[in-house]
C-alpha cells in the first residue's frame, strides 16, 4: 500500500516546491518531470532537498520560467501525477505589471447580431462559456490573449441567455457566474446577457436643482424594505423598489407614508441601505428571511430580494431605475450605499474561482486578513480589484443615474483607489458626492488606508464624524450606553461640543480632524448601534418620554445646524425605537421597519423637522466649508445651566440675515438672556418663522430643552420700541 501523497507549487517562475508526504526517509530523487499541456515534457533538476516531520520537501528547478495560462503537472514514477498548482503567482512582483488590463470591455457586451465575453483570469489554463438559452446548452472555447484575457465572440442573438464560464485553475475546473456580469437569475445562480436597450428610462436628471458643496445635502439613511413593509400602510409593494415609490399611500390616520412621507421632508439626498446584489436573502422567498446587505456577492446587479418578478432577469434592473427617476423628478438625489471591503464568504465567491488568491489580503501568517470583522478583506491596493471597484461605481452612475456612493466600512480601502473614483465619477457628475465610514481597521498600512485619520489626502471626500456623534449624544458602544453627551445633559461635554459644531475642522480643544468641514458628516444616529431613542431610554431614564422627545429634536437642530453635512437616520426625526437591539442587521421587520403608528402622536416632530431643512437651505452661512471664514464667523458664550450661544458675528451683506445668534439650553430649567438690540424670533419649538411677524425682543426667556434662533434679516431695519418685550 502507497500511504504517500504529493503536491507542488509555484513559487517563482524558476521555483518548484514539491512536497511528498511519506513516512519513509527521505528519497534523494523521484525524478520529476514537467508535463506541460499534456505533451512535452521536461525533467526538473533538483535544487534542495529537506526532510522535515514525515515530509519530503524539494526544490525543483524547471528548463524555462513557467508562464501562466498553461495547463502543467508534475509526474512521478512512483508518487503519481499532481497538478502544479500556480495560485502563489499573484504574489510575484512583475504580475501586476503584466497581467493588468485596463480595457473597458469585461463581462459581456451584447448587440443584436453578436455578444462578445471576456474574462481576465490570468491563472487560467482554460476557459469556456457555457451558453443556456431557451432549453438549450452550449459550450464555447474562450481564446487567451495578453494580459490574462479570455475572450470569444459568439455570433447569435443572446439577449437574456444565461451564461456560466468554465475555469481550470490549478487542474481544477469550477462553473462560475460572471464578475462583471450586469444581470443575474435568482440569487445569482447564472449570469445572464443584458440587453441594456430593454431597460431604457428617463432618470429625470432635469429636475434636479443645483448642487455645489456637500454642506448643501441634507441626507437622510433607509432601506428599502424598511420604509415599505408596516402593515399599517396601505403600500401594496411592501419590502420593494416599486413599493417605495407608490404615491398617495397612506398610514392609519392618513398620514403620508413611504414616497409622499420623504418627498415632504425637505431631504436633498436619499441614501439607500445595499441594494448592489447580496447572499443573505432568498431572492425566491424574500420575506421569509431579513437582513440588510452587508453581504455581497456581485457588484454590478440590483439585489432581486426587492424585485417584483425575481425570474425576469430585466425587472430588477427597470425597477430600480423607476426608483431613482422617481426620486429626482421630486428634486432628491439618490446615494447608494456599497460595501467593497468584502465579500460574503471569499472561499466560495465568483471572485476567488475566477483567479485564487488574488482578490483577497492575506496577513503575515497567511491567513485571509480579517479587519472587516466578515471573514475577509478586499485588497483594493491590487490593481485588477481597483480596476474592478472603479468600473462598478462609474457603473451605477452612468447606467443608473445614482448621485453618489457611501462607502461601508471605507477605512479598509486604500487611498489610491478612492482617489481613482472620484476622478471617474465626478469627470461625469462634478457633484456626486463621496463619502463613507472612515475607521482605521484593517492589514492596510497605516498611511494607505482611505481613515479619517488621512482625510488630508482625500479633500473629495466626507467622513462619518463618530467624534460629533459621542460628543453630542455621548458615546455608541453597546458597554458606555448609559454616558451622556452634552445634549443629554452633560454639561462636561460644553468644550468638546465647541469643536462638534465646526465639523471638526478648527483646532479647537482638539486637533483638527478634516481639511474643510465639508469632510465631515454630522450624525448622531445611523443604523449601528442603539437608535437616539433607545439610548436616551438608558441614560435619561428618569425622564419622562415628552423630555425625551424634545432632547430628540435637540439633536436633530442640532446636526442641521452644525456645519458639515447633515445626517439622518430613519426615524430619527420622530424617535423610532429598535426595542434595545443594537445591532438589527438581521433581527427582523418588527425591530427594523419605520413605525408610522408613531405619527399618530408625533406629528409636529415631522413638522419640526421639515422646518429644519427649511432653515437650512435659506442660510447659506450654515453651509460654509472653509475653516477661516468658520472662524471668524462664529463667537462662543456660555451660559448658565450648561448652556450655550452661538453668535454669528461674522455675517456679510451678501447673507440673507445681518444678526443671527443660537441658543441652545440643555437642562430643564428656563434661562435668561439680555440682547444687546431688538431681535426677532427666527425658530423656536414651533418651527421656522422666517423673523416675518412684527415681534421684536430684547429679554429672552429660553425655555428648557431648546433651541432657539434669533436675528435679523437684511432688509430689517430694526426698531426703536422702548418697551421691553419677552420670548
């Protein structure tokens, strides 16, 4: 009996390994031979050889350096035939010079009179296409050609056709859907050929008003599913892209609900939770489960789970580009949230079939780089995965007609890869936005990860300002819930609030963080972690709900306010609990879904809120970026109580407003302040009255719990009453 075992591996172009597991000594020759494309052969010479716990190890030196793309094995008399296995070959140092493509023309590229595929897998010794179509199978021979491109041009209608390539890597053949592919069967089992003249529509790009500054987006985060699937609505689309854009729908108490709820909320920008194409949903039972995409699998596909017809490939497609066209005609842009950082389970993606070991980092043991916390790390640093992610975004901006990308867990990317998609995306839209979450995690070294520690060297692009979100509301982590921020109450977090509302760009008590405050995104609530609600239920529980509700519009002034770019969760504006769960990716409809029985008794929250963004849009001071004119914009007084006044000295003759002044009053007791002049009442707990009404004041009684914003229009010229009136 043969209890031996051997492999081989390359680990230069002129370096074999060849491993003989035996529990015999070790064999000074076994005569390897090279057999290449299952013809010529070669003796290999042995370089070293070493004998180390049952195994013999050698190195063997081929008569030529091995090029990719052929099929080679290693034959032994006595050991057997092993293919070489050549997946280390991403590793060498000329292969990303030589085998990286830059052409356009990836996946498969459809005419009525030909469909060309091509697939770059430079490990490859072969690969063909497998065509399906109309109950018919066919297999088609792909051509090798330079930089480790296989391509054939099947001369048939294909539209619709699904397609599987099949790879030989390492002697192994695996079918595998497409990486490029631009439609997709349920739960992307088979790639299949778009057409994309079937899925035509106006994306109404003409109603969308002019953007020039990230400070001018108010956005605001749902999912899709989310906003749709109350039972209390009667959308019919429940959990869909058509469903989210159903108008005239209605909550119990005829509240507007999904598509007329957002379009009245005075939002810019949409940004919607992954829609791209993940593994975590059964596409053919989309109810059944609940998870919110962190999870990806194809780049280039809308997820079906949100489709109306998951077996036509082209619906999800249509559908999604009615969601978008419908946004815009409303004037809000869409944001796609994407995750490029990883993939559900590497082992098993397309990606790794395609080319092994490429896609993926690896740490300095071997082993798949886990900074994600998923099990794997994209390695955006390599220059076909860059290619790739580019390709994706410019993509959904020019076959969708998306407004912009918030990157999942952006830390993990590298520099050069973002700065690659903003000189793609904004040469087409000049004012799509950037931006994502800008943790420094990850195998990256330091200086190349795309954190907000380096946001310096990305000026295009915003980050998540966790440092505003635990200064204000205090910290996220599920172990300091009960530690409240400066608008919980704190007055200890006075200084540090100083340093949240200039976004973070001034040196202030701390370093600066960012270059502009256009970098920074202003958020106290996103879909991680405890919801505002929920933790004011664990810091603030000795307080009353009606408290709680009013530290909640607290909040939202507050980032509407503060300069960067406004973020809002979904609910937020109302305070919609998640029931203590902090961390819903997968806890269900009940846990998730926006709950509009809520409206029923937080109606003027909403109302509150649209005010907001009202106020917002007509101060263009509120919206300024640069960190001098912030500066010399803003003075600082303390009040009692813990209290705050923002006054805006620096105000211009080209503002809509010559005196403006924030008050912000944290605690439960009523505060006092004595105005140098008349001012009038800009907003207050009631809303955003526009200082049109004839009350002047000069003694301002600031009610507990509240903002309040007084001031002056330019064309007011004041007045002269002698009286003393109150606010």
């Amino acid at each position: 009996m043969n209890n031996a075992l051997m492999t081989t591996k390359l680990f230069a172009p002129n370096l074999i390994k060849a491993l003989i597991y035996a529990k015999s000594v070790k064999e000074e020759n076994p005569n390897f031979v090279l057999l290449v494309d299952n013809h010529d052969r070669y003796t290999l010479k042995i370089d070293k050889i070493a004998f180390q716990f049952g195994t013999n190890i050698y190195d063997l030196i081929p008569p030529f350096p091995i090029e990719l793309g052929r099929d080679y094995k290693i034959v032994t008399e006595h050991y057997g035939t092993g293919a070489l296995d050549v997946s280390n070959a991403p590793t060498f140092e000329d292969f990303e010079d030589k085998y990286f493509y830059d052409g356009d023309d990836l996946g498969a590229v459809y005419s009525k009179e030909a469909t060309t595929f091509t697939l770059w897998a430079p490990l490859a010794s072969r690969v063909y296409v497998k065509i399906m179509q109309r109950g018919h199978i066919s297999y088609h021979w792909m051509k090798r050609l330079d930089k480790g491109i296989y391509r054939v041009k099947i001369a048939q209608n294909l539209d619709r056709a699904e397609y599987l390539y099949g790879v030989t890597n390492n002697g192994l053949m695996v079918e595998t859907p497409d990486p490029y592919a631009r439609a997709t069967t349920a739960n992307g089992q088979s790639s299949v050929v778009y057409n994309p003249k079937r899925t035509v529509i106006d994306l109404n790009h003409q109603y969308l008003g002019k953007f020039s500054s990230p400070t001018e987006a108010i956005i605001y985060e749902t999912s899709v599913r989310d906003m749709t699937i109350d039972k209390t609505t009667d959308i019919k689309r429940k959990g869909q892209y058509l469903g989210l854009i159903e108008k005239n729908r209605t909550a119990r108490n005829g509240f507007p609900a999904g598509f007329d709820y957002l379009t009245q909320l005075g939002i810019t920008h949409l940004q919607l939770m992954p829609i791209l194409d993940f593994v975590t949903i059964d596409e053919n039972k989309p109810l059944a489960t609940y998870n919110w995409g962190y999870d990806p699998g194809q780049f280039f596909v809308p997820d079906g789970a949100y489709a109306s017809d998951v077996n036509n490939p082209y619906t999800r497609i249509k559908e999604f580009k009615m969601l978008v066209s419908a946004f815009h005609q409303k004037g809000i842009r869409i944001n796609l949230d994407v995750v490029f950082n990883h993939v559900y389970e590497a082992s098993f993606s397309l990606f790794e079939q395609v080319v092994p070991n490429y896609y993926f980092r690896r740490n300095a043991e071997g082993k798949r780089a886990n900074g994600t916390g998923c099990g794997n790390e994209l390695a955006s640093e390599r220059k076909m995965v860059r290619k790739l992610i580019v390709d994706a975004c410019r993509y959904w901006l020019e076959e969708y007609g998306i407004d912009g990308l918030r990157f999942d867990l952006m830390g993990i990317l590298d520099i050069a890869t973002m700065r690659e998609i903003e000189k793609v995306t904004k040469k087409i839209k000049p004012d799509f936005m950037l931006y994502g979450e800008g943790w420094n995690m990850g195998n990256l070294p330091y200086e190349l990860r795309a954190s907000q520690e380096n946001s310096l060297e990305l000026p295009g692009y915003s980050f998540f300002n966790d440092g505003f979100r635990d200064i204000v509301k205090g910290p996220s982590a599920d172990d300091r819930l009960a530690e409240r921020g400066y608008l919980f109450g704190n007055a200890d977090y006075r200084l540090g609030f100083k340093f949240a509302y200039v976004g973070g760009a001034i040196d202030l008590i701390f370093p600066r963080r960012y270059l502009s405050a256009a970098q920074s995104i202003n958020y106290v609530e996103c879909h991680d972690n405890a919801t505002l609600a929920d933790k004011l239920q664990v810091a603030n529980s000795d307080e009353p709900e009606i408290i709680q509700l009013k530290r909640i519009n607290m909040h939202n002034a507050v980032v509407m306010l503060a300069f960067g770019v406004p973020f809002f969760h979904k609910g937020q504006e109302i305070g919609v609990s998640k029931f203590g769960d902090t961390n819903s990716y997968r806890s269900g409809d009940r846990i998730n879904q926006f709950a509009y029985v809520l409206l029923d008794n937080r109606l003027e929250m909403v109302h509150y809120f649209r005010q907001l963004t009202e106020l917002r849009k007509d101060c263009p001071f509120l919206r300024v970026t640069d960190p001098a004119i912030i500066e010399e914009l803003i003075e600082y007084e303390d009040l009692p109580e813990g209290g705050l006044l923002i006054d805006y000295v620096g105000l211009t003759p080209e503002d809509p407003y010559r005196k403006f002044k924030v008050f912000i009053n944290i605690s439960t007791q009523m505060l006092f302040y004595e105005l140098e002049d008349y001012e009038k009442v800009i907003f207050n707990n009631a809303g955003y009255v526009k200082a049109k009404g004839e009350a002047y004041v000069q003694n301002l009684m600031i009610a507990p719990l509240t903002i309040l914003v007084t001031g002056l229009r330019q064309d007011d010229a004041g007045t002269n009453l002698s009286d003393t009136k109150n606010a």
